[in-house]
C-alpha cells in the first residue's frame, strides 16, 4: 500500500465537487466502488496540537483537534494518475 494523500476539509469538498462532474454520484457514495475505479478510499483522522499561549491561559482549551481527510490508495498506478489528472485539487 503507498503511503496515503493527506487534505483539509476545504480541499476534499473541492475534491468530492470534481469528482462529482467527472464521475457519476455512486462513485463518491459508495466505498468500494471509489476503490475499484479510483483506487483508494478516504477516512476522517483527527489529531491533538497544542496551542503556544500565555501563563495565565495554561491549562484551560490549550488543546485543540485538526480534522484531515487521508486518501489511501490501494493501486500506485492509479495513485499516479489520481495526481496527475486532479494535483490542482491535492
């Protein structure tokens, strides 16, 4: 498996928009019909960061999530051409 194409939340609705005019909808709806056509599927990760604040802030809301859409690619032929035909979208 190659290693997966990390976004934001901005750029995968951008993404899943032109994928819905160069697909039809089941493509996007349905996990393993985005895998067979175009080779990977998407999964929501969340991470803590730490916020750099002042003393007197320590403690409280210090830490926050980042949500991220990982893209992971079954196929490296279609990964190539997923990044060739949509890089302006990645």
């Amino acid at each position: 498996m190659s290693k997966a194409i990390i976004l934001t939340k901005e750029k995968w609705f951008r993404l899943l928009e032109r994928l819905g005019q160069d697909y039809p909808k089941s493509v996007k709806m349905v996990r393993w019909k985005t895998k067979e056509v175009l080779g990977f599927t998407a999964r929501e990760h969340e991470e803590w960061h730490d916020r750099n604040v002042s003393s007197r802030e320590v403690g409280y809301g210090t830490r926050y999530r980042v949500t991220t859409i990982h893209l992971d690619f079954y196929d490296e032929k279609k990964r190539t051409m997923f990044l060739l035909k949509y890089s302006d979208y990645v």
